[in-house]
C-alpha cells in the first residue's frame, strides 16, 4: 500500500497523464476531436474553443513546470517553498476541475476526465505532501 503514496510515481504518472492533455487539447484544437465534449459543451463557435484551448494549454505546461519542479528534473527555481504552493494550488486546481467535470453534458468529460482530474488532484496532493 505504501507505494500507492510514492511521491515519484505520483509526479510521474502526473507528467505523462499532463502530456496526454496536453496532446489531447491540440487535437481539439485542430478539430481531431470535437470541441462539444470539452469547457462543459459551453464552447459556441471556433475563435472562442481557440481562446480557451489556449488557456488549457498554458494552463498545462506550468502544471508540468511545477510538477518537474518539485520532482527535481528541473533545477533553475530554488525556492522549494514557493513550487510546493505551486502544487497544493495543482490540488486544487484539479479538485474543482473535478467538480466542473460532473457537470458536464457530454458523458466522456463528465465520466471519464471528470475521474480523470480527481486522480490528478490525488497524485498531487501525494506529491505535496511527500
């Protein structure tokens, strides 16, 4: 049980779980994959999926800043008080991410990223804490 609150498998499984995403929102964002099943189907026209696709993204690259950070793959910030804020706000982020994502319309944002993010939310709260 113990490897279950493993601070490094939890950074891990973060960092590939955050490149999915972030593979993930680029193939909505050049219309792959439809922009109904993301923003909780609330998305109306193409410019505005851009917009917020543009936010998920920036939004994901400092979540994987942050994460790298705190692992130590990445060494320039030395201010280990201020990244592991930065992964706390990550928990949180995620938690109400989670939330959001009950309410969805769309079965697949509801369902499967909404147990998406809560297990996000958990591997940074194990990667706070350790």
């Amino acid at each position: 049980m113990e490897s279950l609150f493993n601070p490094k498998l939890a950074g891990n499984t973060l960092l590939i779980l955050l490149g999915l995403l972030i593979v993930f929102h680029v193939l909505v964002m050049v219309g792959i994959i439809p922009y109904g099943i993301v923003w909780a189907g609330k998305i109306q026209n193409r410019q505005q999926m851009l917009r917020m696709e543009s936010i998920s993204l920036v939004i994901l690259a400092l979540a994987i800043l942050l994460v790298t950070l705190r692992m130590g793959y990445l060494t320039f910030l030395n201010y280990p008080a201020v990244v592991n804020g930065g992964v706390w706000v990550l928990f949180a982020f995620f938690l109400l991410n989670t939330l959001g994502n009950l309410t969805a319309k769309s079965p697949i944002e509801k369902y499967g990223f909404g147990t998406l993010t809560l297990l996000m939310s958990l591997c940074c709260l194990v990667l706070a804490i350790g």
